[in-house]
C-alpha cells in the first residue's frame, strides 16, 4: 500500500476502466477464446477426414470443447452485471459483437469445408450474413430516430439454434461416437441448420414488422 493511501485510509487502489470488472473481462476473454477457435479451425478444419469418424478428430474435438465453452458463458457476464450493478456501455456492445463474431465466423468457416458442407450449404451461410446485416441496420436506424430497438426473444432462440447446429457439425467430427449414435447426430445436424435458416429468417422478419409498428408509431 502507498504512503499515500496509508495517510488517507482508503486501502489498495480499486481498478477502473472498461476491464476494472469481471463482467467485462470475460467478454474479453470469450472474443479470445472465438478468435483461437477461428484459428484452430483454419489450420485442422480442412484435414479432416470425413468417411472415418471411427475414433474422431483430436482438433475437432478440441474446436467443439472451446465452442461450447465460449458460447455457454455468454450468460455469465450478464448474470454477473447485473446481479452486481456493473451494467456499462461497453458491455452493452460488445457482449453481442462477440455472440455474432463467434457464430457468424464458425458458420463462414465450417461452410468452407468439404466435410460440413453437405449439413451446411454456404447459401444458408449467406442468409443469416444477410440477416443480422439487416436488423443491425434497421436498430441502427430506429435508435438514431429515438426508439429503444433491443433484442426480442426469438432473436435469442435464433442465437440458441445456430450454437446448436455449430456445436453438432464440430461433435459430429471430433467426438468418437458408437457407431449407432452417429446416424442421429447427423440428423441433429441436419434439423439444427435448417432451424438456423427457419429463425434466422423469421427473427428477420418479426424485426422489420417490429421497426415498421415502431417507427410508424406517433411520438
């Protein structure tokens, strides 16, 4: 302890700043964490061997580990901000900016692959891109105009479905699953992309209706 804060009893200085709190500090964390399995994905993704899931791919394994890790703290900065009052800005923006880095980058990249392709066409891929390019600039618009314009509760199942369907491509690969489980978690697959596609498309939809009732509305 300083001379300084002996003298004046206030103890050890507190941090401050945007990374003073754990709330923001594991925000941080999970756009490192996204950013290293974007890494891993582009070095091993093109390898896998697609016909032997016999024993299934260490990377791939290890990619499904830190995706599902990443994606399922996304509710703990929250829960901690707001059960500790450290609501800020920053974390306002960022903590979505990292859910759609994180699902966005694993969707263009698993559409690259020759072995998640037939779960994943990249048009699908190009849907969704076109969705969220859609809603940010309707929100943008709509709170440049005033109106409070927040996520709505199919925009979080949206967000649920598409981590599904990432988590079930990079399983599919990396963990070695009984023979008699594989054909299911195929399907798993299968259903998850094409939910992605279906709320995508609908959570498109419910915030253009959402914007037009909004910004129509007298004020």
């Amino acid at each position: 302890m300083s001379e300084a804060a002996r003298r004046s009893g206030s103890g050890p200085a507190r941090p401050v700043g945007v990374f003073a709190h754990w709330p923001n500090r594991i925000t941080a964390i999970r756009f490192v964490g996204a950013a290293v399995l974007f890494v891993l994905l582009q070095i091993f993704g093109p390898g896998v061997d697609a016909p032997d899931r016999s024993y299934g791919d260490p990377w791939m394994l290890a990619c499904f580990v830190l995706f599902v890790t990443v994606a399922a703290t996304d509710w703990l900065d929250g829960h901690l901000a707001r059960k500790y009052g450290h609501v800020t800005a920053f974390g306002r923006i960022a903590d979505p900016f990292v859910d759609k880095i994180l699902v966005l980058g694993a969707l263009v990249l698993l559409a690259a692959f020759d072995w998640a392709q037939p779960y994943l066409p990249a048009w699908v891929v190009v849907v969704v891109l076109a969705r969220e390019f859609l809603v940010t600039g309707i929100r943008g618009y709509a709170e440049s105009q005033g109106v409070e314009f927040g996520a709505d509760r199919f925009g979080k199942i949206k967000l649920v479905v598409q981590c599904i369907a990432i988590g079930a491509l990079l399983g599919l690969y990396g963990i070695p699953w009984p023979e008699v489980l594989v054909r299911p978690v195929e399907w798993i697959a299968h259903i998850s992309v094409w939910a992605t596609l279906v709320a995508s498309v609908g959570s498109g939809l419910g915030y253009v209706f959402k914007a037009t009732r909004l910004l129509s509305a007298p004020r």
